[in-house]
C-alpha cells in the first residue's frame, strides 16, 4: 500500500519563507507531484520531482530525497494570495506498463498567511 | 482553464438515487481518474481509467461504478446515494503514454458539486 504524510495546518506571516514537508512510502515509485488547492476549487498543479535534488520555479522550489521518501514544497516571499492548500501527490508505477501509474494524493497542508 | 471539462457543476438529488457524472479529458489525454473530496477531506482516489480500460481501483464503493468510451470521456455512477455521498468529485486525465520518470501531471477538471438530500 502507499502511506503519505503531511502536516494538517500551517502558517506564516506575508512576506516570509515557509517549507511544507512531505513523506512517503511506496512501491513503484516514479514521481512526486506538488499541488495547490483553493478552498472548493480544483488543484492546480505546481511541481514535480523524479530525481533527487532541489527544482525551482520562481518563488516556489520543491526537493525530493527518493532514498528517503521525503519532500518539502518552498514558498518564498508570501503573499496573501498564497493561503491554500498544498496537496502531495505520488505517482507510481505498480504495472510497468502504458497507462499504469497511479496517482496518489496526501490529505494536504492548510496554510494561512496572515499580514 | 485546464482542458478537462466535468458536467454538471452543482447536482441536487435525494437519498436513494442515482446520478451520472461526465468527464471530458484533455485533448490527447488517455487517462482519467476520479477522486472524491469530502468537505474539509483530501482527496480520495476512486478509480483510474487508461484509453478505455480499467487501471487502477481506490476506495470505491460498490454502489459507484465508471467507464470511459471509446472517444475517452468518461462517466462516474453514483446509485442508492447515502447523506455522506455529498461531496466534491473531481474527474482528471493526464498523458500516460510516456516513458517511465516522464512527468505525468494530472489536469483536474473545476468538479462536480454533489449534494445528497
């Protein structure tokens, strides 16, 4: 089975650096996925990690340790905008065939920026 | 706007019934899941289809079923609907056909708002 955590609720103050932490267990494992989620809207998607290292993408970077299983989502200079959820999501490949990957999503981290 | 059209957007029904959602994927998109999300829930995966079969199986109950057609889109049944069906339902398709480590984003359509009354 896949186990995937992250903490519920988080927050942080308009201008600073937040990191959500993110760790899992699978098999098959092909990708991790970072999403952002506003309340009653559809995720949009934000970042994706296949090897390790550090991808960055503006004010947001996301890292991945596979050996590990963890990743952490950045955001840096928060805006009020930003208050969402961040869903961690991984993709994997029980099958090793076409179409087989699974994606798996974590219950989300609820982060509020406050001024 | 992310491509992947659901239908409707908002659903009323009573206990005891049965409701269809619609899917329409990305252009190109072979895949498509279904995922529920409960008010204050993250989302549950339902099931995964790939040009037409099944792939993958969540937590879904036996009064759900879904198929996806031949021109892709798929539909998501819900029948003898309980209070606590109300939720969130999110269709999402992404290009599968890909080699391994290839990104495969999903693309989530705006859902389909379910409310059991």
């Amino acid at each position: 089975g896949q186990n995937i955590d992250q903490p519920t609720e988080m927050t942080a103050t308009e201008g600073a650096i937040v990191q959500i932490n993110c760790t899992y267990q699978t098999s098959g494992f092909n990708g991790l996925f970072w999403y952002q989620q506003h309340a009653g809207e559809a995720p949009t998607f934000l970042s994706y990690n296949v090897l390790d290292g550090l991808e960055e993408k503006g004010r947001f970077s996301s890292f991945l340790s596979r050996s590990k299983g963890y990743s952490y989502l950045l955001l840096k200079e928060l805006q009020m905008k930003d208050s969402a959820s961040y869903l961690c999501a991984v993709s994997r490949d029980p099958y090793s065939g076409a179409g087989s990957y699974q994606l798996t999503f974590g219950k989300g981290t609820k982060l509020s920026v406050i001024p | 706007d992310s491509g992947v059209t659901q239908t409707p957007k908002h659903l009323i029904t009573a206990t005891g019934q049965r409701v269809t959602l619609r899917c329409s994927p990305r252009s190109g998109d072979l895949s498509v899941y279904w995922y529920q999300q409960s008010l204050d829930q993250g989302l549950q995966f339902l099931i995964q289809y790939y040009n037409g079969e099944e792939r993958a199986k969540g937590n879904i109950l036996e009064r759900f079923s879904a198929q996806q057609f031949p021109d892709l889109h798929s539909e998501l049944n819900l029948s003898s609907l309980e209070l606590g069906d109300s939720a969130l339902y999110f269709c999402a398709s992404s290009a599968l056909n890909l080699p391994r480590g290839k990104n495969t984003e999903a693309f989530f359509g705006q859902g389909t708002r379910l409310t059991v009354v």
